[in-house]
C-alpha cells in the first residue's frame, strides 16, 4: 500500500468517524461510555 493510498484510507475512516459521533448519539454515548472505562481502569 502506498502513502496515498494510505492517506485516503485514513481520511475516509476519520471522516466517517467523525460524522458518526456527530449524528448517531447512542454510537457516540457509547464511544464516551468506553473511554471513561478505559481511562478509570488505567488511572494511576
């Protein structure tokens, strides 16, 4: 895979991302849900 090809792919998954956490509020509660179980189960 080259750097464009890679570049593109990155975009379109951070674009995507992004629009999900913007428009689907039980994906994006979710998402919130998981990162306050990782980072309380991680914190020193």
């Amino acid at each position: 895979m080259n750097n464009t090809t890679y570049a593109k792919l990155c975009g379109g998954i951070a674009l995507v991302w992004t629009l999900a956490l913007l428009f689907i509020p039980p994906f994006a509660k979710t998402v919130e849900q998981l990162m306050l179980l990782f980072l309380s189960t991680n914190a020193r």
